[in-house]
C-alpha cells in the first residue's frame, strides 16, 4: 500500500512538472512572437510545421482523408496539398498567439457582405453565424465582435490546463466587448450558449467536426456524424443562419465574407 502511494505521488510529481514545461515553452514562444511582425509570426508557423507535420502519426490521418476526397489524386498532389494544409495550420497556431494584433491591426481581416451585418445590427436580431476550420478560424468571433454584434463561440480545450488557460486570456484580450464570450466545448458550453442567447446575444459556430450526438449525413458520400444542434437552437429561437467564408490571401490577409441569411 505504501509503495503504490509513493508511485502516485512520483507519477503526479512527474506530470506536473511535465505540464509546467510544456507551459513555459509555449509561454516563452508566446512572448518572443508578440515582439515580431504578423507576417513574419506567420511565416514561422508555417515553415516549422511544414516540415514538422509530415513527421507525425497525424499526418498519416491527413492523407488518408484527402485521398477519401480524391481518391484519384497524384502523388505529386496529395504531397503538395498535404503540405499546404500544414502550412496553414502552422500559420493559424502562431498567429493565435499574436490574435489581438492581428484583430486590432488595421485592414488585416477586409469584410465582405457587410450589409448583411448592418442589417442584423439595424434590426437589433439574433443569428447564428456558421463556418468552418478554415484559412484562420480563430478570427471569426473577434472579429464579429468587432464589428458591433456581441456573440458568443465555443473552443476545444486544451489537455495542458496552464496552456489552455494562457490561450483563452489571449483569446478573450482579442474581443472588445464585455458581452462576448468562450465557452469549452462540453456540457457547459450547451448550458453558457443558451444563457447567451436569452441575454441577447448571437452565436458563432464550426460546425465541420465530428458531433458523437449528432446526425448521421453523408459526406463525399461518407457517413458523417455531423452537427445539427444549431439547427435545433435556430428553430427554437427564431434565429436566422448566416454562413460566413473565411479566407487567407498570399499575404496573410484575412477576407470574411457574409452571405444572405438562411431563414
């Protein structure tokens, strides 16, 4: 009994130490990005994990989903999208980092479908803006919440809780609004997005994860379970859909563009 008490606390010891390393190095990171230039934080992260993310089990995930999507593709193709798409999320890692530079920045995120906004601002609505993981996602809330409609969004949690916690003070230092929220993903983001919804507020949802609740649909003709919760809460609340398309330019600029409501 006193031995396997020595070993939890030898394996508790050992994980701690393992998490506040794992946090000072991110930290240390952190603080050495928010003294460069966007573009260059940019370019970092998507150099490092271009050549970083081939090397990894991930990658074996990444290829055999491409191939599910064109299973005609070349090699030559699915090496050269594979690597794209790492530079893109290399990209998106580092520049979480810096967010509230990239969202403050003047002209970095150019809006497209602005009238779309003005008309839920004038109309004082609800609506429930969708996209996906794509180009920069992390953007998206803070940059609605810019321009003028306080919404809130839901975020996967980091495993590291020291980790996870600097990145959502980063995250929450990017809105200007004290209206707007996060929420983790969980029981509690359930509970948090409906609170917000009866205080007035919107949401903003990606909704191209997998949902273990949600319906089975077909995906390039695959069996997805896919999320349909936001369908429910739009019914429910009367609350228009609008989709929004996230895109990154050559230069690390960002183009969010609105589309008409789907009512």
């Amino acid at each position: 009994m006193l031995l396997k008490i020595v070993l939890m606390i030898k394996n508790k010891l050992f994980l701690e130490m393992k998490l506040n390393l794992e946090y000072f190095f991110i930290y240390l990171i952190y603080k050495f990005l928010s003294t460069l230039p966007i573009n260059l934080v940019s370019f970092l992260g998507g150099s490092i994990f271009k050549l970083i993310g081939p090397l990894t089990k991930t990658h074996i995930i990444v290829k055999k989903n491409y191939l599910q999507i064109f299973p005609t593709a070349t090699k030559a193709q699915i090496i050269k999208q594979t690597k794209l798409s790492w530079i893109n999320t290399g990209k998106t890692f580092f520049e979480l980092l810096i967010l509230p530079k990239i969202i403050s920045s003047n002209n970095r995120v150019i809006i497209e479908g602005l009238n779309y906004i003005e008309q839920v601002k004038k109309n004082k609505e609800q609506v429930i803006f969708v996209g996906i993981h794509e180009s920069n996602w992390e953007i998206l809330l803070p940059t609605i919440d810019k321009l003028g409609i306080s919404v809130g969004g839901i975020y996967r949690h980091i495993n590291n809780p020291y980790i996870d916690k600097l990145i959502l003070k980063i995250r929450k230092k990017s809105i200007v609004s004290n209206k707007s929220f996060y929420t983790p993903k969980g029981k509690q983001s359930a509970k948090d997005i409906i609170e917000g919804i009866k205080n007035g507020l919107s949401v903003v949802l990606l909704v191209d994860q997998k949902d273990s609740a949600g319906e089975l649909v077909p995906f390039f003709n695959i069996p997805s379970k896919t999320q349909t919760g936001f369908l429910k809460l739009a019914r429910k609340y009367n609350m228009q859909i609008i989709p929004v398309h996230n895109m990154r330019n050559e230069d690390n600029k960002f183009i969010l563009k609105f589309f008409p409501p789907i009512e």
